[in-house]
C-alpha cells in the first residue's frame, strides 16, 4: 500500500506489515552508511541505544527505517558517533556526502 499526504513530499509505504517513511520516494535514513558509522565507532548497539534512552529494539527499527529518529535522537547520536555534520546529513537526511 503507497500512500501520500497533500503535499507529496512524504510517503509511506508498507512492506511486510511495516510502515516505511520516504521523503521525495527516498527513505528518511540511510541504512547503509548509519551501520557503516556504527561499526567504525566499535560501539555496541545496546551501549548506543542506551546514551539515547531507547531500547536496542526502537534503534534497530529507526536504523532499519521502520520507524523515524526523533530530531533528539539524531542529535545524541551524532555526538555519540562524532559524526561531521556533512556525515550526519547524508545519513539522515539524503544529502550526499563528498
């Protein structure tokens, strides 16, 4: 089922009783590069989860983009990883990172 609000700019999408949420038909969180800064980082994801004050669970759902980073979150978790913010944006928020 694809959905779309009024103003086409976010959709969701649901994939195997999960609800995904794209901006402009991309997912809010890259995946790929968030687990890339994870395993640099050489943190755990219960440590990580835990400096945010969220379960191992709801990381691995906002990680997996079945659920959003609240704006807090991405904060924390910038900081906790020391991402630069060109790193974080490309992560979060689909800017390319160069």
């Amino acid at each position: 089922m694809l959905t779309n609000n009024y103003s086409g700019v976010i959709l969701s999408i649901v994939i195997d009783n999960h609800v995904h949420f794209m901006e402009g038909g991309q997912e809010m969180t890259d995946t790929k590069l968030l687990r890339e800064a994870i395993d640099k980082s050489g943190m755990s994801i219960t440590f990580i989860s835990n400096e945010i004050g969220i379960s191992r669970e709801a990381l691995y759902k906002k990680i997996s983009n079945i659920t959003e980073f609240k704006a807090s979150e991405i904060t924390k978790l910038s900081k906790i990883l020391s991402l630069s913010n060109k790193s974080r944006d490309g992560i979060f928020f689909g800017t390319k990172v160069i």
